[in-house]
C-alpha cells in the first residue's frame, strides 16, 4: 500500500528515516517499473542541522524544494554527477528531508542492472545515495514531485524490520557540521 500524505507530515524527521526501513521505494520511469527495500537512511532535521542543506533558513533555487509540505522528492546533484534522492518531510517551511542512502532490489533487476552499466546483481549494485537514484531512473528533474502520484512513491509492504537488527551511526560525509556530525541519524539494517 502507498504511503499517504499524513505519512510524510510527522514532526520528528529522525522517526521518519528509522520507520522507512522495511519500506519499498519504487519508480515507473520511462514506463520501467524498479523497486528496492529501503535499507539505509539519513535524516536531516533542517534550520538548525548544520548537515542540512537548509541550516540556518538559506534558501536557493536547488533548496527551495526542501521548504514544501511533507510528501515530494528532493533530488539534487552531489559533486556534479549523483543524483541523490531525498523525501520532504513536516510542514511547509519546515525543511526536514531523509536521505535514502541504500535499497535491496526487489523488481526492475534487468532495468536496474542496464542503467548501473553492470552484468550482474550484487550486493554493492545499489549500496550507496548515488547508486539508488541510478539504479531507479531518478534525476534532479524529479526533484518536487509528489510521491503519492505515480513516477515515484513508497509502500508499505508490511515488511517487518526488528528493532534489534536497526543500527544507528552518524551520517557520513557531513565532517563540516561540527558537533552536528556527531548526531545519530543515519539508520542501516539488512533484509
């Protein structure tokens, strides 16, 4: 089942990255339709997250999107070549996002394989940020869309992720965020 808007709309963004585990990213791009298992996530709790990129209310053209309601895509370039998939969380002008950093392949392989440039399946096929949004066919064009519609969405497959296997760490690459590097708000498990 889809993920509704109230979904999205929950105050706490580090609830949210912890309760997406288990979840199921999909996409219908192009008429291909991908899914992974969300395994790895990464919360960004915006204004006062210096890891955000919204820290301190800046607002650009590439942020602007972070600031809408809870329930659209945030995709953005990182070092001019990965397209890194983010879901918006809380209310308008609350720039909360969660980072999906790694899925386990559910449907698609062979579309995914062919976008990744690789043979065959492994574990590492879509292990990282950038490594999603190129398995799934998601861009920067994608970045505001909603995911309640039907290019990108999440479902809730009643996947049970048992607390016990859900490990938490800080995120990685936000060395620049001073004490905030330190924070636990990235959530891994394996399926």
């Amino acid at each position: 089942m889809k993920l509704k808007k109230d979904f999205y709309l929950q105050e706490d963004v580090v609830q949210i990255a912890r309760e997406l585990l288990g979840k199921v990213l999909c996409t219908n791009i192009s008429g291909k339709f991908t899914s992974g298992i969300i395994t790895e996530t990464e919360a960004y709790a915006g204004i006062s997250d210096r890891a955000s990129h919204a820290y301190g209310g800046r607002r650009t053209n590439r942020t602007e999107t972070m600031f809408a309601e809870g329930g659209v895509a945030y995709v953005y370039l990182c070092y001019g070549m990965h397209h890194l998939f983010n879901v918006v969380t809380n209310r308008e002008n609350i720039p909360h996002a969660v980072l999906v950093r790694g899925i386990e392949l559910l449907d698609g392989l062979d579309v995914i394989l062919k976008r990744r440039n690789k043979k065959d399946l492994s574990s590492k096929i879509c292990n990282g940020p950038g490594t999603v949004s190129q398995g799934l066919g998601i861009k920067t064009i994608h970045s505001g869309l909603s995911l309640v519609a039907d290019k990108i969405w999440i479902e809730d497959q009643s996947i049970e992720v048992p607390q016990h296997r859900i490990k938490k760490s800080p995120r990685i690459g936000v060395d620049y965020a001073g004490a905030d590097a330190k924070l636990l708000y990235r959530f891994f498990t394996e399926i």
